[in-house]
C-alpha cells in the first residue's frame, strides 16, 4: 500500500497496530482488560474497508462479518467506524451471534423445513410447548418439569447437538429427554418455529447438509471478526470456524480471565482451540492498559492471580498517578446505599456526571437499596439490562398481595394475583366476576365476595374463591397482633408464591426469590404496610425522564466491555459474592468464575473503584452477620485503601462501628439477639403502628361489604342492601341456568326455582333482559 498510514493507526501502540494492520490469516488477539481489544477491532474494520476497497480487492462490506456480544456494542462500533471513515457504512454483517444467525437462517429457512419469515420463540412459548408435548407423551410434568427439559435442550444446542446426537439428560424422564427433544424439534418445524438455540443449531445443520450454501458463505466473508471470544459456546465457535475455513482471516479477541458465561455454555476452552484449528494463527498480546489507574490494575492483576489454570498476562499502564482501590466496611445495606449515594453527590458537586459512574452488583436484587437511596437524593439513575426493582414480576405479584391486604377494594390488585399461583381461576370466572363488578358498579373483590354466596360460580371455584377471600381476611386481621413484616412473610408462604417459585426449574427463579426476600426486608424499612406502599408508588413515579447523565446500575455481568470513571462494588461479602450457588453447584471451578468477575467488575472502572461489604444484612425479617468476601482479602494491601467511615456512628444510637481495620464493627449490637426483629435497630422508623394502620378502616369496610366467611369457607351472602327489580312470583330467564320463577329475594340477591336445574341463588345481574 502506498501513501502515509491513517491517522488512526498513529495513535495505537506497537501491538495493537501489528493486530489492526495483520489483516490476512488467522489472528488471536489474547489480553487483559482495557488494552484496547475491542479498539483495535474497530479500528480493523475501519482500516480494511479503506485499505481494501479499491483496486484490486473490491473488498464489500457485505463480506465483513463482526460479531458483538450486545446489539449496543454493535451500535457503538457501527458509530465509531462511520465516524473513524468520516462516512456511514452500510451492508455489512454486524452483531450479536443470534442477530447475525437469525439473518442467515431466513435466507435458508426452507433447507430446514422452516419459511422464512418463522417466528422466534420466547422462553414461555418454549415451556408451554414442552409442556404440550410431555402431556401427550404421558409423562409426570409434576415430577419432571418442563422447564428442567427446557434446560438440558439449551444446552445440547449450546453444543451444537441435534437430536441425533444428544445424549447427556438421561436422567430426565427415565431417559425420554432425547426423544422429546425430537418431538419438540418437529412441533417446532409444523408450526414454523424456532427458539434461540435454533438460529445456530440449523444455520450448522444447514452447513452439513448443503455444501454449496456453506461454500457460498466461505466465500462471501473474507473477513471475520469476534469480540469476546472467551463466552463463546460450541454451536458458535462451530459456526465460525465452518465460515472461515476458505479465507482464514478470521480475527479473535478475547480475555480468559473475562470468561464469566460458562453457566450459559460459554467454553474457554475455544480459545485454546484456535490455534490447533488453524495452524499458523498469528498471536498478538496486548499488555498496556489504558483504562485504569496502577492501582486499579495491580489490585485486579493480583486478585485475578488466585485463579488456576490461566494463560497468564501482564498488564501495564503509563498512567502514574491515581486513587487506590477503596475498601470499605459498613454496617448494614442501609448505610452501604447511603455511603454509595454520598459519594455520588460529592462527585457531582466536583462538575463529573452521572453517567460517569456506575454501581455493579452481583445479584439483581441488590440493586434495591441503591434505587432507594439515589431516588432519596433526587440523582437519576438506570437500572441496565434489567428492570427496575419495583418493576420486576416477581415483586410486582408480591406488591400485589400487600395491596390487596391494605386496600381490600384493589380490584387490579386482586386480577394480578387471583391465579397466581394458579388456584384454577380461569379466563371464564375472571369474565363472571368482571361483568358482575361493572353492572353493580363495584369492585372485582367484592363482587366476589357477593357471587361466591351464589350459584353463578362452579362449586369447586366458589370454594377455591372463598378460601382466597377468607386468607386475606384472615391475614389482614393479623396485622393486629404480628408485624406487618411478619405478616408478609406468612401470605407469601401460605398463599403458595413463594412456593411457586422454589419449584420452579426457570433458570432465574432462584433470582426472584432473592428478590422476594429482598422485598420483605424492605417492607422493614417502613412503619406499615401503607407507608410502604406510599414509597413504592412514589419511586415507580419517579425517573423515565429522558436525562442522559444517568448513574448506570446493572450487574456485574452486563457490565462487560464497558467503562466508567468511577466504579462503585458494593456487597462483597461471602455468599453474596462469591455467590453461594456458584459454589454449591460449581466448586473451585464456580469459586473461579467468580473471581473473574470480580476481575471484571475492578477492571470497569478508569478513576476509582470502591468497593463495600456490609456487617449485617437483612434477610427477610432476619439480621445476619456477613463475613466480608474473600477476595477483599485477596486484594493487595499495598494498592487499596481500608477506609473508616466516620458517618456510621452517626443514628445509630449507642451502637458504634468503631474503626476500620478492626474487627470492632462487626460485633452484633445488643438487640441483634433479643427475638425482636423490628426493635431497636431502626427504633426512629418501627414504631409498630401496625395497630393503627389495621384499625384505620378496612375492617369497617369488609363489614360494611357484606361479607362473612365461615370457617369451613362457605360463604354467606350478606346484602349491600340495593333492591331488585324483580319481585317474587317472576318468571325469568338467566343466563346459564335457563328459564324459572323467583321464588324469594334480597337485596340484588334471588332464589330461582329453575324448569330445569332446581333451586340456586343467583343474582340478579345475570338475569338476561326481556
Ligand atoms: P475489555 O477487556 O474490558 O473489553 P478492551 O481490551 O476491549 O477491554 P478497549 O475497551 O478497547 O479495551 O479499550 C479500553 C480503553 O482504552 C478505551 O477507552 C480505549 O479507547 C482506550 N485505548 C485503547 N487503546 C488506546 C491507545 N492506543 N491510545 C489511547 N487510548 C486507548
Ligand atoms: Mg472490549
């Protein structure tokens, strides 16, 4: 090539520029975080495209495939390449590997049997169609849920496998796992299907079964590029490897030490594949970081250095000023967020904006107490690939139950939760209870409470109903004697939700467990069940405005191949991270994954990481003590700073934390063991008055509305006392039961002698006109 090298390149360093400028033949690109992977990618891209689109290569976009691992990074490197060339490009193939599969497939749909514009399944389709399946096949879904199915056909997809060539899951269903797999493959075909395993799954069954569409695409990209390479799975390194056969430019970058999917059947071990597979890979290692600060970068190193079995990098930075890594201890959640919050208004008053800064978390329900405490201070923030707390399902069905026991009249309330879990109250009854609320003009609980006196509602459901009415009455009126925390966590367990959720085989349900616990322990925050709800009201209205300097909140996970100035790591306490499950289920192995989260998580941040673990923590209605996490103990003491914060003594009465770097913080105050959850602790908040909130008016109303619920759960219709305009001696005609004579009435309430079923009590609504 002629010419001066474009300015781009100047900027890089040696290595990097060897990376963008090898641009023929395999390429690994194999280092540590912030040494500039994802940019010499991008800037690759551009460099092709103005090197090679003239004479005598003719090189098109369309023959570049770039794989991301999120539609944003995609976005991102579109923009910055555009703006790299000064013009837009257009054409290429760029994403995720599902976007860029589901691409492909489309185009071939019919050599699997599929049209092309099939649909794409979500996981509930999936469960709903196994669980369709598993019916016919006669097989215990009870004993063998769907879901469970569900997981292991992920995972053979995950591996490439078609049901030919599964094997694993034997277990299932006395080893039918196989079989339904298959049966599942060709429901799905017959109703032109697909889930997310099945984008990759038929583009490789595709490549075996028709040559000529894979020599067409090994062809077609001459140029093929991956950015974090270290999750990909089996199916997508297959994939790849099928489409790069030809060219053999194909460009890898990745870091080992990132690999944080493997429990979504990502493989590490591909990296150490490259080279096997195509001999003579060139390999390129990036060791100056220019990210993080040397502290930042010496505490990651030297945790990361506890893993076994690593490719080993070094890592350097020409930066050589900079905060250590901040370490702190705290007491409880509360003052973590409040620490957290602190420091964030203290930033802002220094000119540095929110998007600068970034909480990540282990585990969803953490990001609780900070959306409590940054919507407390008025700073916006966003909750990133996840929905904020208050919106998940999971606490949304919870919030659900606590207003129907505050507000016993809460018709949306009583819709969300009805069937849920499910009581067998179908779409059929719902349709009953809502004509009967919208003639009588009153609420859908009350109009239960009047139709279970009646035979307008099957027997079973009529006493599947009562007994959900009579429950609430019955919790509501233990408000008067138990806390409402207390309280809470018997209707989440006597109703069955949190039940529905242990039994779950959904991969993310021990999440909205955690969630559930996390909920009740904020109710504890809260003098009553109504302030509570006031607060959740209160924070769900807060936020959605368009400001674009946000405080990101998200997980550990999500947060990979990004970067802030200011990185705060709360929660790093063992159990919580390393995650309790990661270790039960995985060993050292899922111990290791950790800490390369943890890696990831210091890695993140260019300015200052912070990170925090609590002495206590409120699980449930529960204190515990937690042990700060093992990997604060392995950070370098020479490269963090264990600071004392003196604002914990302040409210908290006569418990002081003492100073850090004693163990002084740590010891339980006085009341920790004294039987009473609520006392002492947040004395200024939990003054009881449950007593108050359960007098305020909802048992007036319940009298008042008519209903008794004896203890064998019949009920007994009182009246409201409205008047019907039918009268005794009538002939009528009623909707289910057909015609008949009334022979009494109260109220809205008639007694028919039926021509053909007999006596019932029905009411009057559902007498049909004329
Ligand atoms: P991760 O492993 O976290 O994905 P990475 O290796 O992909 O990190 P990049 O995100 O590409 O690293 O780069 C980290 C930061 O360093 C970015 O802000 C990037 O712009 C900057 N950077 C990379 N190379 C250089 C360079 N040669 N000169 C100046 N800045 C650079
Ligand atoms: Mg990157």
């Amino acid at each position: 090539e002629d010419g001066p090298e474009p300015g781009y390149l100047t900027s890089l360093n040696t290595e990097q520029r060897d990376a963008v400028a090898t641009l023929d033949g395999p390429l690994l690109v194999l280092a540590g975080a912030g040494t500039g992977k994802t940019r010499v990618l991008t800037t690759r891209l551009a460099y092709l495209l103005e090197t090679k689109s003239g004479a005598p290569e003719y090189l098109h976009p369309q023959q570049i495939l770039t794989v991301t691992f999120t539609n944003r990074a995609a976005r991102e490197m579109q923009e910055r390449v555009a703006a790299t060339l000064g013009r837009p490009v257009e054409g290429w193939w760029l994403g995720t590997f599902h976007s860029l599969a589901a691409r492909q497939l489309r185009r071939h749909a019919e050599l699997v049997g599929l049209k092309s514009n099939f649909t794409i399944l979500d996981t509930d389709d999936q469960v709903r169609l196994l669980k369709q399946i598993m019916d016919a096949e006669q097989i215990d879904v009870k004993k063998w849920p769907a879901k469970q199915l569900m997981g292991i056909i992920q995972r053979w997809k995950d591996k490439g496998l078609t049901p030919d060539r599964a094997t694993e899951g034997m277990e299932f269903a006395n080893g039918r796992a196989q079989q339904l797999y298959r049966i599942y493959q060709q429901r799905l075909t017959v109703l032109n299907a697909a889930d997310f395993g099945d984008l990759l799954l038929h583009c490789l069954t595709i490549f075996q079964k028709h040559p000529e569409v894979l020599r067409q695409y090994q062809q077609s990209f001459r140029y093929i590029l991956v950015d974090e390479y270290q999750d990909t799975n089996v199916a997508q390194y297959l994939w790849l490897r099928a489409m790069a056969m030809v060219h053999r430019n194909i460009c890898c970058v990745g870091d080992d030490d990132q690999a944080i999917y493997s429990w979504r059947g990502a493989e590490v071990g591909n990296i150490l594949r490259f080279e096997t597979d195509f001999p003579g890979a060139h390999v390129v290692k990036l060791e100056q970081n220019y990210r993080s600060t040397p502290h930042i970068l010496a505490a990651a190193s030297q945790l990361i250095a506890h893993n076994s079995g690593r490719l080993g990098k070094e890592l350097w930075t020409e930066i050589d000023t900079g905060e250590k890594v901040q370490v702190k201890g705290v007491w409880d959640g509360e003052s973590e967020a409040r620490l957290v919050g602190e420091d964030i208004e203290t930033l802002q008053t220094r000119g540095i904006g929110a998007s600068q800064m970034a909480i990540l978390v282990r585990a969803g329900f953490q990001t609780r107490e900070f959306e409590e405490r940054l919507i407390t201070l008025g700073v916006p923030y966003r909750v990133v690939g996840g929905a904020r707390f208050y919106e998940r399902q999971e606490v949304r069905d919870a919030l659900a139950y606590i207003r129907l026991i505050a507000q016993p009249d809460d018709s949306l309330a009583f819709e969300r939760i009805v069937n849920v879990p499910k009581r067998g109250v179908g779409k059929v009854a719902l349709q009953t209870l809502h004509q009967y609320s919208r003639d009588q003009s009153i609420s859908l609980p009350m109009a239960t409470r009047e139709l279970i006196g009646t035979e307008e509602i099957k027997p079973r459901l009529r006493k599947t109903l009562a007994d959900f009415m009579g429950d609430f009455d019955r919790w509501r009126a233990l408000l008067a004697e138990k806390s409402h925390v207390e309280v809470l966590e018997i209707v989440l367990d006597e109703s069955g939700y949190t039940d529905m959720w242990r039994t779950s085989k959904e991969i993310d349900a021990p999440g909205r467990l955690e969630n559930l616990k996390e909920l009740v322990s904020a109710i504890g925050e809260f003098e009553n069940l109504t302030t509570f709800l006031e607060h959740v009201s209160l924070v769900m209205e807060n936020d959605q405005s368009d400001e674009r300097e946000k405080v990101t909140i998200m997980t550990l996970h999500a947060a990979k191949g990004l970067e802030f100035d200011y990185v705060f790591l709360p929660g790093w306490e063992e159990g919580v991270f390393p995650h309790q499950r990661a270790m039960d289920e995985s060993g050292v192995k899922g111990l290791e994954e950790e800490r390369r989260l943890a890696y990831v998580g210091i890695t993140r941040a260019r300015k200052r990481a912070t990170v925090s673990y609590a002495a206590n923590r409120r699980i449930y209605n529960q204190w515990q003590s937690a042990l700060p996490s093992r990997f604060v103990d392995e950070l370098p003491v020479d490269h963090i700073d264990r600071l004392s914060d003196t604002g914990l003594s302040q409210g908290k009465g006569n418990v002081s934390p003492g100073a850090w770097g004693s163990d002084d913080w740590m010891k339980p105050p006085s009341w920790a063991n004294d039987g009473d959850n609520n006392g002492g602790y947040k004395s200024q908040k939990s003054t009881f008055s449950d007593r108050k909130f359960a007098s305020s008016g909802w048992q007036d109303r319940v009298r008042k509305n008519v209903i008794d619920v004896k203890a064998d759960g019949e009920a007994v219709f009182t009246s409201r006392g409205g008047s019907s305009k039918y009268k005794v001696g009538d002939t009528v005609r009623h909707r289910k039961f057909g015609p008949g004579t009334v022979r009494s009435v109260d109220g809205n309430k008639l007694e028919i002698h039926f021509d053909e079923v007999g006596t019932k009590k029905v009411v009057d609504s559902f007498i049909l006109p004329g």
